[in-house]
C-alpha cells in the first residue's frame, strides 16, 4: 500500500495516477496539505508532513509499505522564504526517515522515495555532463535542502537500513498540473503564452541551458527506481537522472515552428542567478548501469505534445 505526500503538486498529481493504475486505485492514499482533492485521487485525505503523529498513525493504519514524500518548497519560492523552505523540505524528510526507521525495526519496512534535484549543485559543480559525484556547493535554500536531504537519504540507508530510493530531477515539464515555483517553470508557462497567442516575456536569459525532463520520463524513471530490485540501487543519496537539454531560445524556435508567429522577449529576473548555478546536463552514467534508466522522450516530441495537450484555462497558475 503506497502514500503519496504533496499529491495535488506537479509530480504528485501525475504520480498517483501512474501507481493507481499499476497497483490498483485502493492501494494509493493520496494526501496534500489542502482539503481539496484536486485531481481527483481516489483516497484522498488532508495531511501536513510536519505533522509527525499524523503521519504515523496514517503510516500504521494503512499499513503503508512505500511512501513518496513530495511536499516541498521550490527552488524560487523558497527564497522569499528561506526559512520556512528550510523547516519544510528537512523536517518533511526527517519525520518519514524517522518513521521507516521505526516500521523497520517493527518488522514492518517502509520504503522511501524522496526527491532531489539539479539545484543540488552549485557554482563550482561542471556544468556540462555533470557527474554523478562532484562538488557540490548549492547556492539557494532549496538547492542546500535538497543536498542535506541526499547526506539524511544515504545516513538513514547505512546506519538503519532504510530502503530509501532518490532521484535529482531535471526540471520537469507537464501539461496536466502547473509547476510550484521554481527556476525552471518558464518552460512550461511558454507553452501557455504560445498557445494563448500572445508573446511570452521569459524570466531567464536567451542562453540559459538546463537539464529538463518531460513528465512522462520522470514519472517512468520513479517508478523503475522504485521497482528495481534493492541491490541494483547502489546510490543510496540520489541518481542523476537526464533527460534532455535545451535553452529558452531554442524552446521557443522548436516552438515556433508550429506556431509561427510566436515571439518571446527575455527579461531575467532574480531567477537568473539561481538557474547560472546549475548544470547545463547531466550523466547519468550509473542510473543506466545500475538500473536500465534511459529517456525516450526528445525536445521536438515534448513541443509537440504540450502544444497538443496544455490547457490554456489553466494558465493563470502556470
Ligand atoms: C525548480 N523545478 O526549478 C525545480 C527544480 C530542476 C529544479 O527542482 O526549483
């Protein structure tokens, strides 16, 4: 039985359906901060990750076997706020970590999945084909948790045996729910400005290249994480995971060649510094190895399939 923690966010919307139809809609109890059960999960119930007696007791009565804690700040937001971003993405990830280590000594494993991400590195970090161990010197609150949180992954692994599984996510483009705040959001608001015909003004510069991956990818590379027989998983703090790399001037010439008249100006805003930090692509070198991981999913089919499938009604929070 499988919970799923920030399921109204992008990746979590997306992910109770994916585990829903392999495991079966009963078996997934989705769960998110808000009463609203946004995309219609079929168990759907309120919880705050911070609340740690809540999550336990939720844990024990469902006899939850695997857990995917979503609930998170991201990288932009959690700078207007960097200690809240702080409070949350730590104790969010501690209060689970802690309750596998006891379900683990009950006899009762818990298995983990916790996201990290490129804003994992820093500025020192190379940023082309960015290997999977480097220096890693985060500059933003959220790339700084999301480093602590990998060192808490493999600690709660190699002193307790938390079967605790990872990834360092691109930035994720998808159509069916909007993005939560981060450096990498134009990619998707672009798709909504091309689409409403209107000019996007993009908040990162021209050039800015980052590593990206479309949902379908990043649901699928998840679940191969999390289904991977245990001894495969070397990485116990979290796997680089490429997908594809683009900069805004390319997405909006792939862009415009469907939509022909679409234009976009640049106008880089205080996100700017935060995505100059990160790497341009990643090697994923050892999720191939260890795992199988392979994208499938190029540029060109990512343009064809939001320009195909975004909503535009839903454009305002995008
Ligand atoms: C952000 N999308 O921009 C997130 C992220 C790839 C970076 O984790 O903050």
């Amino acid at each position: 039985r499988i919970l799923v923690i920030g399921a109204n966010g992008q990746i979590g919307s997306e992910l109770v359906e994916a585990l829903s139809i392999r495991h079966g809609a009963d078996n997934v109890f989705a769960t998110d901060i808000s009463p609203k059960n946004l995309y219609g999960a079929a168990q759907y119930q309120v919880l705050n990750v911070l609340d740690e007696e809540a999550l336990a007791q939720l844990v024990s009565s469902q006899d939850i076997t695997q857990v995917y804690q979503l609930a998170a700040m991201l990288s932009a937001t959690g700078e207007q706020a960097p200690l809240k971003a702080w409070k949350l993405n730590m104790d969010g990830l501690l209060n689970i970590l802690e309750i596998a280590r006891e379900r683990k000594e009950l006899g009762k494993p818990l298995k983990v999945f916790w996201p990290s991400s490129i804003a994992a590195f820093g500025p020192n970090t190379p940023q082309d084909a960015t290997p999977q161990m480097t220096v890693m010197d985060p500059t933003s609150i959220y790339g700084i948790s999301k480093l602590a949180g990998e060192r808490l992954c493999e600690y709660y692994h190699l002193k307790y045996g938390v079967d605790v599984r990872s990834i360092r996510y691109p930035g994720i483009i998808s159509y069916k729910s909007p993005p939560g705040g981060g450096t990498t959001d134009y990619a998707i608001a672009i798709f909504h400005a091309a689409l409403r015909g209107e000019r996007y003004e993009c908040f990162l510069g021209p050039q800015t290249t980052l590593p990206m991956i479309y949902m379908a990818d990043a649901i699928r590379a998840t679940i191969e994480l999390m289904e991977a027989p245990a001894e495969k998983v070397k990485i116990r703090s979290s796997y680089n995971v490429a997908g594809v790399s683009f900069s805004p001037q390319e997405l909006a010439a792939a862009i415009k060649a469907h939509v022909p008249r679409f234009a976009v100006s640049y106008k880089p805003d205080s996100r700017q510094q935060i995505a100059d930090t990160w790497p341009q692509s990643l090697d994923d070198a050892e999720a191939r190895a260890d795992w199988g991981w392979q994208a499938r999913i190029s540029v060109d089919e990512i343009v064809r399939e939001m320009l195909a499938n975004v909503d535009v009604k839903v454009s305002q929070a995008a």
